[in-house]
C-alpha cells in the first residue's frame, strides 16, 4: 500500500552524529520529509513537545538523558502533546533483558544495530500497519506488549478484552464448549 510520507513528522535521537546523518538520509529515501534531529533524550523532550512528531527513533545509550528516560517522559509528561507517539528504540544491546526493559518502559519496536534500511523499513511497517492498543496501569502506559495469542493459554484473564467470556451469553459459552470440544477430539484424532 502507497503512503503519502511527505507530511508525516519523525524525530531521531541519537549522540552519534553519523547515526543521525544515516538515518536522516534512509528515511528521506523512504519519502519522509519531515525529519527533526537531537542529540539526546532531553533536547528531544523539547523537540516533542514543540512540533509533535508522528514517530521517534531513539537510540538507548545518551547523556543527560537516555532513550528510556526520554520515552518514560513522552508516555507520562502532560506537556507531551502525544503521549501515543510510536517509539522505536535502537540499539547495540540486544539481551532479551534489554529488550524486556525497553518494552516495559513503553518502547513501540526494538532495532537492534547495525541494521539495515529494510530493517528500519520493517519496523515502520509495522507501527503503520499493525498499530497495537495502549495499556494504561498504575505502573505501565505504552503499547500493548503481548504480540503473539496462545490459543491454548489456561492461566488467569486479566484484561478486559480477554476472551470476553464474563461478558458472554449462554449461547455464546454454549458454542464456545462446542468448539473446544470439537477441537479436543481434533486433535485427539490426528494423535492416532
């Protein structure tokens, strides 16, 4: 699908400046026009609040403050005109600890460095085309971080939208035994 890119704002935040010069340079190729640049978390927080961006990029690792810093600022600053605002973080640190602690912090997609022009391709198509719903807890405002259904997940519902059982009518749980059971004997089938 075509997208009309030429209005679209994006802010990279990066202290390298080769980093921020590249990226500038993919995303113009991509057909972005708008593209704001800051040297860290702070002078992007002035930024945001000032021109709004659709998307940010931002790297982990800056001083006075990082990447995660900044995107707790985004999700929680009432100055934030958007506090909704797709964050992609980039980074050389790939652990999966790493990965958990920027998606807790409310990261939209993770970018693991060096990458390539598809990859940071892939990312926005993703933001763009698969946006996920916001949770807002007590200690959590960012992107939904489920990505995959269990479709055999027994453990507790503990969101609203959660197989909406509690809500459902006795025909509705009715057909829901049928097709469990359906599906059970299925199964039990293709093990013979």
């Amino acid at each position: 699908m075509a997208y009309d890119l030429t209005t679209t704002k994006i802010l990279i935040i990066d202290d390298m400046a080769p980093m921020l010069t590249l990226c500038k340079s993919i995303l113009n190729i991509f057909g972005f026009k708008n593209v704001y640049l800051a040297n860290n978390g702070e002078e992007a927080l002035e930024i945001t609040i000032r021109n709004d961006p659709d998307l940010i990029i931002t790297d982990w690792m800056m001083k006075p403050m990082d990447g995660l810093e900044f995107t707790k600022e985004v999700r929680r600053n009432p100055l934030c005109p958007n506090p909704y605002v797709p964050i992609i973080m980039m980074t050389g640190f790939s652990s999966k600890l790493r990965v958990e602690a920027a998606r807790d912090c409310g990261i939209t997609e993770f970018l693991v460095k060096p990458f390539t022009s598809r990859d940071l391709y892939n990312r926005i198509v993703q933001i763009v085309e698969r946006p996920r719903q916001f949770v807002d807890a007590s200690d959590f405002f960012g992107p939904d971080r489920r990505r995959r259904v269990i479709k055999d997940y027994h453990g507790p519902q503990r969101r609203d939208d959660d197989g909406s059982e509690g809500n459902a009518t006795e025909e509705q749980k009715s057909a829901s035994d049928i097709l469990k059971k359906l599906r059970d004997e299925a199964q039990n089938l293709s093990k013979k």
